[in-house]
C-alpha cells in the first residue's frame, strides 16, 4: 500500500462497527441497532451473543484463586533442572521465572538448561540434566516424543518429570511417562481467540491465522481457532499461514508485507497460536500504512508474554491475548513435584481461560492470578 488512508478508514469502520467509539446520548440506540444489524446479517446472531458473553467473563482481572488449597507439606532439599525448548521463547522463559521464585520459597534448587530451540540443542539440555541427577527434570514448552531416549532414561532411573505445554491435554500422561503436564486446555484456548474476533466483528472479518504446522500442539490448536471462526457464514479465514516459530523473525516481515498488498482492507483480524508473531509484524505493518490500533486488529492465542502485553498496553499492533498464567504455573510446577516426592498423585488442576485487552491490562505486564502463592505457601507450611 502507498499510503494510510485506505487503511485509516478501514480502522475508523473497523471501530464503529465494533461499538468502542464514544457514542452520544441521542446516538447510542442506531450504533447498537447497527451492530445487531451487522451479526444477523452475518446469520450467527446467537453465535455472536454466546461470544459476547464468553468474552465478558474471561476478560475479569479480579477473579478468585480456583486452584489447589491442600496437599502435602514442603519435602526438603529437592534439585530441580528446567529444560527450556528456548530461552528466547517468552512464554519459556517467564515460567522458568516463576518456577525459580517458587523454588526458593519452598527451599529447592533450580538449574536452567537452554535447549536453544532446536531438536539437537533440546536433546542435548536433556542429556546434561540427566547426568547431573537431579531430584526433579521438568519439561518447558517441546514435544517429550523429540526427546523419547532421555524420557526413556529419566524414567528408569524414576526421575520424576512434569512438563510445561508439551501435550496437548493437561494432566498425567503415560505414553510419554510424565507424573503431569502443566496447561490450559488448548480447546478452551482456541475457542476463547476464536469468540474474541466473532464478538468483536459482530460476525463479519477478514482473518489470517499465523501457525507453525510442525509442532502438532500448535496445529491442533489453530485448526480449532479455524472452526470456531467458520461458525459464523460472516467471518472469512483469508489465510491459513504457516510460519515456523523459529522462522518467525526472519519471514513474518514478507509474510505481512504479501498479505497486505494481497488483501488489502479485507484483512481485518489476525490470530496467531504464539503473541512472538506480532512483535515481528509491526514493522511490516506500519510500512503498509497500518494505523497501530487499526485493523487488522491482532489476536494471540498464547503466552501472553510482558512485550504481548506491553503492545496491548500502548495499543501497538497488537489487540488481544490469551495469555498463560506464566509465574503461576511455574509455582504450579514445583507443587506439583512435591506432591510426586510424596507419593501423591497430581493435583489435576487446569490454569483458567483470561483474555488480556487494553482496558484490563496491569502495571506488572503479565496475567498474575490473585493468591496463589499465599495458597501454595500455605499447603507446603511455609
């Protein structure tokens, strides 16, 4: 695009349709008329209602603590290695943060191992954990099938492991032998992103959806994010972009340049399975003329990292995430290894769905559920 102001009118239609703009008092009747208007036309009225309400609840930042509140007192004296999938990866990197503050407040040791983002890096931080001999291995954010001889071995020699995003379901999984893996669940992920464009389109978008089919937990993830936006006969998925997240750096400045210039105002929403996409978009977004709280309004289906956040925040490319509760499931982690050095089984518990936007963001930049380390400090009698 040559210049702004095509896509300056898209983002100012893209807003009234959305029903954000201040509205006076003689006018606010024909804005919510033309809002009904445009999701029947759409023909999911009901579809976009259910969103709506989805989206209000999942958007409150006050919500009660739901997870564990008994279990077994603190074992002392425990090591753990954290074997990262990356350290650049921000989803990554912010449990590592929660599970090394965990740790200390329960008296263990944390040793992080950076896999470096690659098959051969990974198995090789793996390796190295092994030969230290740790108390406790835990898994962040790779698949256990890319490690199947260093599961095998951590097994045998009854190495518990807890795993951070590695399956695609949470819980304890015996094929691979984990003792849990520590997740939302990626349905309610995908469904949630999914309501977020179809309530705030009103049933009428243009979408790209950014994934990286070689991992099947992100594949899984954004073909669900595909169906629940073809619920509605108004929303288009334009695109179906597959960009590996170890290229994401290197392609998506092309990628969003060729997507602008092929579908121009049509693109309207994007949902990525990773936030890593859009820190990587924006500069190929205001090369096009993108206005940066205009259309295409950018949607993330995880982590919801502090930079996720902070774009949000600013209103810089970037509109919505799903994030994960990254500090929180880092204490999770060590809880639920506690419960493994005790012969417990796991807790079972499921972090909560939570939509970040601008009007709900915090001065901390990440998702920090309310009271659950006074709640696991208490179960471990610290």
């Amino acid at each position: 695009m040559s210049n702004s102001a095509p896509r300056l009118l898209l983002a100012a239609g893209a807003i009234m349709a959305l029903g954000l703009t201040a509205c006076t008092s003689g006018s606010s009747e024909s804005a919510a008329a033309g809002a009904t208007a445009a999701s029947a036309e759409s023909g999911c009225t009901d579809v976009v209602a259910s969103a709506k309400k989805a989206i209000d609840a999942a958007s409150k930042s006050d919500a009660a603590w739901d997870g564990p509140t008994t279990g077994p007192k603190a074992v002392d004296g425990k090591t753990l290695v954290y074997v990262a999938q990356s350290m650049t990866n921000p989803g990554v990197a912010g449990v590592a943060k929660g599970l090394q503050e965990a740790a200390a407040a329960i008296g263990w040791n944390v040793k992080v191992i950076d896999g470096l983002g690659t098959p051969a890096g990974i198995q090789s931080a793996f390796s190295q954990a092994l030969t230290t001999k740790p108390d406790g291995i835990v898994i962040g954010g790779f698949d256990p099938k890319t490690t199947a001889a260093q599961v095998a071995e951590a097994n045998a020699a009854k190495i518990p492991l807890a795993a951070w995003q590695a399956l695609s379901t949470p819980g304890p999984s015996t094929d691979p032998l984990l003792f849990t893996n520590i997740t939302t669940k990626v349905e309610d992920v995908a469904k949630i992103s999914a309501d977020f464009v179809i309530a705030k389109s009103n049933g009428n978008a243009g979408v790209v959806i950014f994934t990286d089919s070689s991992i099947p937990f992100a594949e899984g993830k954004s073909q669900m994010i595909k169906k629940e936006l073809e619920t509605c006969p108004g929303i288009k998925v334009l695109e179906y972009d597959n960009v590996p997240l170890s290229d994401v750096s290197a392609r998506m400045p092309q990628e969003v340049s060729s997507l602008l210039s092929k579908h121009n105002e049509a693109w309207t929403y994007s949902v990525a399975i990773n936030d890593v996409y859009y820190e990587n978009a924006a500069a190929a977004l205001r090369a096009g003329g993108v206005k940066a709280d205009g259309a295409p309004f950018n949607v993330g289906a995880g982590d919801g990292d502090s930079s996720a956040l902070q774009r949000i925040k600013a209103g810089e490319y970037q509109t919505a995430t799903v994030p994960s509760p990254l500090k929180s499931e880092g204490w999770q982690i060590v809880d639920e290894l506690n419960r493994a050095f005790n012969n417990q089984p796991a807790s079972g518990y499921v972090p909560q769905i939570h939509v970040s936007t601008k009007e709900n963001t915090t001065a901390t930049d990440a998702w920090d559920p309310v009271g659950y380390q006074d709640a696991y400090l208490k179960i471990w009698g610290k």
